[in-house]
C-alpha cells in the first residue's frame, strides 16, 4: 500500500524524472511482484514458506530502501519504514532473523543516505 502511493507520488506529483528515479520505480515494482510470487507459490507448505520468507524480508528491505530514495526531497521521517522489515522478521524468522534484517537495514540506509544529496542539517 505505501510502495503504491510512493510510486504514484513520484510518477505524478514529481516535476523531473531522471533515469535514477526511474529506476528506482522499477526496483519497487520488482520487489513487490517478487514477494507476491513468493508468498503465493508457497501456499500450504510450511517448510518452503519459512525458506521464502528470508528472501521477502531481503525484498521489502530492498522496497523500503527505494522509497526513502525516491521520498528523500520530503525532508520527512521515512526512515522510520524501516521497521516493518525489521518486525516481521522478529516475528516470523526468530531473534537471529530481526539482527540479520537489522544489520541489512542499516547498510541499505547507510547507501541510500550516502548517495541522497540531502545535507546533513537543513537550512
């Protein structure tokens, strides 16, 4: 639901479009349609269901770090998406899962900061 709003923001409501963003773009829309894929081939089988979800925890990390790039002239707390990786893979993939997907989170964070040209204090 927020991958769509982000993705109709910034296909709609932005006034330039580089190839960056539009990249950006296609890399939510792979991810979402990737974790689809993967949660709904996996209907009724535990085992494979447990195997899929490290890799959707890895694709919502990869969605969410893509929209903190597209959202980054807003100025806002869109950091803070961060968390929905984070809780479900606390809950579903255990203590070690969340740590993982907590260290996977802050390296993608670090990137999208690192290549934003956003400066450190506004004003």
């Amino acid at each position: 639901m927020i991958a769509t709003l982000v993705v109709i923001y910034t296909l709609f409501v932005r006034p330039a479009l580089d190839a960056g963003t539009l990249l950006a773009v296609g890399g939510i829309i792979f991810a979402l349609a990737a974790m689809v894929y993967l949660l709904l081939s996996t209907r009724e089988q535990e085992a494979r269901l447990l195997r899929h979800l490290r890799l959707v925890v890895l694709l919502s990390i990869v969605a969410v770090s893509l929209m903190v790039f597209l959202l980054r002239d807003l100025q806002g707390d869109y950091y803070l998406l961060y968390l929905l990786p984070l809780v479900s893979a606390a809950g579903y993939l255990g203590f070690t899962g969340g740590l993982v997907a907590g260290a996977a989170s802050a390296l993608a964070y670090a990137v999208v900061f690192a290549i934003s040209a956003v400066s450190f204090s506004p004003g």
